[in-house]
C-alpha cells in the first residue's frame, strides 16, 4: 500500500498542477472572477457592438458574473486572436471574432497561430448580410442595369474597401472572381473613409455590410443594388432589394458570421456551461432586438452547437483560401 501511495500521489498531484486554476466545471464560473470577451477590433466598430451585446445577454446564464469587452486591435486582428490563443484555457478568457477565423489562414502566410489547432469552438452567434451599392452619380438604376455598365466599363471601375481581410475587400474579391471582371482596387483605413468618397463619387462600388450601409441606403446617399444573402431580407431600408443569387450569380452567398472562441484545451464541462449559456444568450428578447436592429440574424441552426460551429469555419477556410490565392491578395 505504501508503495502505491508513493507512486500514486506523486501522479495525482502533478495531474492537478496540469488542470488550470478554476477549470474545474463544477466551479466554474466563479462569482469573484470576471469573463473577458477579447474583440480584435478597435471600439465603436460592428464587431465590438455585437460583443458587448452579447456580453450583457451572457451574464444571467452565467449566474451574473461579470462579463466584460476587451479590444485588442491590429493587424487584421491577428493581435487579438493571438492573444486568445495563448491565454489561459479556464473559461475566463474568450473571443468573438468573425469571417477573419476563415480568412486569416490564407491572407496572412505566418501566424502565430493555428485556427482550426489552437481554439475551442463555442458556437456561432450572428451573420449580417452584405450589400452591393455604389456612388449616388452611377448611371444604373438596378442590379440588371449595373451588369451592362459594369460590361461596358471593364478595366475602368473601382472598387473601395476598408484595408485587406476586411469585410467588404472579401465580398469584392469574391464578386470579382464570381463574374469574371477584375476592377481597380481602392483600400481605405476602414469603413467610414471609404463611404465618404463612395458618396462623394470618388470610387464607384463598394460591397459592405448592413450594419455600415442601411442607413446611408435609407437617406439615398447611395444607390443599392443587391444583398448577398440567398433570401431576401426583411429590414424595411432593404426588403426591396434582390438578391445576387436570383439575378443570376446562383448561391452566391457572403454573410459576417460571428463566432465565440475559447483556447485549445479548456476543459470540456467548462466548454457545454459556455454553449449553454450562448444558447440561452441567443434567445434573450433584448439580444435578438438589438441584433435585428443592426441588421444581422441571430443563427439557430446547427452552428450554433460546438461541432457545428468548427466544420462550417473549416469549410470557410477552404472556400476563401481558393479566393485570395487566385487573387494573390496577401496580408504579409
């Protein structure tokens, strides 16, 4: 007995130094500890909103334990994520970070990181819609007008986005290679510089997300053409606008998921307390109407589960790494 007592307690106690303090699921969380949402974007962006949002849905499932919004912005949020990535894996530390996860591996040749290697996949939260619009001066009216212009003047149309890996250089990219006609591209420091000279008429198209653009659709500042959603959607400002695929572009589909990450290796009782909680975060009636109210769509299919949520980002991988090699656009 002795002897096992001596090779056991010796195994037993390095197991424990092994499992990080507050790992332990039946614990977790604890009331005196705070849950940090790391979002790889500066303040005030889309992405950041949506993470606060969620952040005060999560607290009651949680037990209301404070959860808070740290941004770690730069560089294509590689900063942030990379931070995530090496950050204790006991539940206290997560991130919410978008299509950036699918696009990353492929825009960016080095990384510090591993998407589908180095995250625990906790459950999709949103997607929000795409829109094509384009200078207020620009001769088309709708979608079927624009296809003739965009024929009669290849090789002098431009582009705008707000900088690589952004949401509206991926939604160019892929319209670009979807219809076959490359376009000058005009990279901006973010949204709201790129908007700016899309209304003042110095870039002709811009394909950006809702949360950017209905309101500027709605004051007419802009013409709209399309949505890249399979289905048309409801919001007032858009419901009148097709969609890419039914004007001919067949499943052409870009929507800014957002997904919720912990680090490789948090414990598995830690993990189901965190989906279950996004679940119930989800279904929260002020959550969904902040949501609606930016534009995007709460997700309640399988994606939402763990599982889910890691094949639909690893079937992204593939689909927008075949983009940016053929285009050549890379980050580093």
């Amino acid at each position: 007995m002795r002897k096992l007592l001596q090779h056991t307690l010796p195994a037993l106690a390095l197991a424990a130094a092994l499992v990080p303090a507050g790992a332990h699921a039946e614990d977790f969380p604890a009331k005196n500890k705070t849950i940090t949402i790391v979002v790889p974007y500066a303040a005030g962006g889309p992405t950041d909103r949506v993470a606060r949002d969620l952040a005060e849905a999560l607290r009651k499932p949680l037990g209301d334990v404070s959860v808070v919004v740290d941004n770690t912005a730069g560089a294509g949020s590689t900063i942030g994520t990379a931070r995530v990535a090496r950050a204790a894996p006991d539940g206290y530390t997560l991130l919410l970070n978008h299509i950036s996860m699918a696009t990353m591996p492929s825009m960016y040749r080095k990384l510090p990181f591993s998407v589908p290697s180095d995250f625990e996949f906790l459950g999709l939260v949103n997607d929000v819609p795409m829109t094509l619009i384009g200078r207020p001066s620009l001769p088309p009216n709708n979608y079927k007008e624009l296809t003739t212009w965009i024929a009669q003047n290849k090789g002098n149309i431009n582009l705008g986005h707000a900088g690589l890996g952004s949401a509206s250089h991926l939604c160019g990219l892929l319209y670009q290679s979807t219809i076959k006609v490359e376009m000058t591209p005009v990279p901006y420091k973010g949204t709201a510089p790129a908007m700016t000279d899309l209304i003042g008429g110095q870039i002709d198209l811009l394909c950006d997300q809702t949360t950017n653009t209905t309101g500027q659709i709605e004051a007419k500042k802009v013409k709209a053409y399309a949505v890249t959603t399979l289905k048309r959607l409801q919001t007032p400002a858009l419901k009148d606008l097709p969609t890419l695929d039914e004007s001919g572009l067949k499943n052409f589909q870009v929507t800014i998921w957002h997904g919720l990450y912990a680090p490789k290796g948090t414990p598995a009782g830690v993990q189901k307390k965190l989906n279950d909680a996004l679940k119930q975060a989800l279904k929260d009636p002020e959550f969904v109407k902040k949501q609606e109210g930016l534009g995007a769509v709460i997700v309640t299919d399988g994606r939402v589960d763990p599982a889910g949520h890691k094949k639909f980002v690893l079937a992204e991988i593939d689909k927008w790494g075949a983009i940016i090699k053929a285009a050549g656009s890379y980050a580093d």
